[in-house]
C-alpha cells in the first residue's frame, strides 16, 4: 500500500510523523498481519537519489558522491526477511532528537570503506547531517534493473520524513500453522 499525504494538510513534520505512526500501529494490531514497516522505497522501486560523503574514523572524508536514501522504519529489513549483516536495526529511540543514524548496503560499504568496519563510520548526508553508520545489510535489489546496484543509505523515517514522500507499508500475511 502506498500513502501519499497531502502538502496543504500536512505542513507540519510532527503531524506527519504522527500520521505515519498511527498508521503502522493500526496495520500492526490487523490480526492477518503478521509484521509491517514503512519506507519511502521498496526494493525494484528505486528511491531519490542523495549526495553524500563517507567520513572514516580517522577524519579522513571520500569525495561528495550520490546514492539513494529511503527512509524506513525499525523492522523494516525483518519483514523483508533482509537480516543485518553488521551492527543492529532502527529502533524506536532513533527518533528526532537522537543521534542521526544510517545503516549502508554492501555496495557503500565496499566502494568507500573497502576494508574498513562500516558500524562507527560516519557519512554527511545532503543536508548537513552527520549520521553515524550504525548497521549493514546485503544488497537488496533497490531498482530492479541489471545495473550495477548503487549504494544505498538507510535512515530512520522519525529523523528523516517528508510529507511530499509516498510511503509504502509492507504486510506479509501471517503463515498458516500445520
């Protein structure tokens, strides 16, 4: 399902971030559904491209580059069935205020941290924001072309939301038990 909210209606982030809250507690509490996350992105549609820039744990910066950002939820990668492959999930303290966190593909990962433990590394997104890489996930297949898959940076849609964003909630059905 995608949701798209109206600008006029939702001006304010805290009146978004409410909606999309409200949102995916109902869908949660559904009894068919077993699990459910939001992301302005689902794996074959692409996302926005974003610029950013990797700052290691000695200072040292990679030049400005471009990648995608979707913005999701904690359990995102769970109800995929995507597991970390480093570092840990969103949670739900990963809201404004806190620390601004990341979690990077493999793809990121490998093109500028090559040989480097992503968890702890820093990237300074578009807009000024320093976030701490805080997990790693294997490449999901973010465009659904055979290019080359592009890095990919996670942020958590409570530090990260915009109302002119569709976001998509994924419900898989509960499994039937024999």
């Amino acid at each position: 399902m995608r949701i798209s909210l109206p600008p006029h209606r939702y001006k304010d982030i805290n009146r978004t971030k409410a909606f999309f809250q409200q949102t995916l507690e109902a869908m949660a509490a559904l009894p068919s559904v077993q699990n459910s996350a939001l992301a302005t992105s689902l794996p074959f549609g692409g996302g926005p491209a974003a610029r950013f820039e990797v700052i290691g744990g000695s200072g040292a910066r990679t030049a400005t580059t471009s990648g995608t950002l979707i913005a999701d939820s904690d359990r995102f990668f769970s109800t995929l069935g995507v597991t970390l492959k480093r570092g840990r999930d969103f949670a739900a303290s990963d809201s404004q205020g806190a620390a601004p966190v990341a979690i990077v593909n493999e793809t990121l990962a490998r093109r500028f941290l090559a040989g480097s433990e992503p968890v702890g590394q820093r990237l300074r997104l578009e807009d000024g924001t320093l976030a701490e890489i805080v997990g790693m996930i294997a490449d999901i297949r973010a465009t659904g072309r055979r290019d080359a898959e592009p890095p990919v940076i996670y942020v958590p849609y409570r530090q990260h939301v915009a109302s002119e964003v569709p976001c998509c909630f994924w419900l898989p059905p509960k499994q039937s038990r024999l």
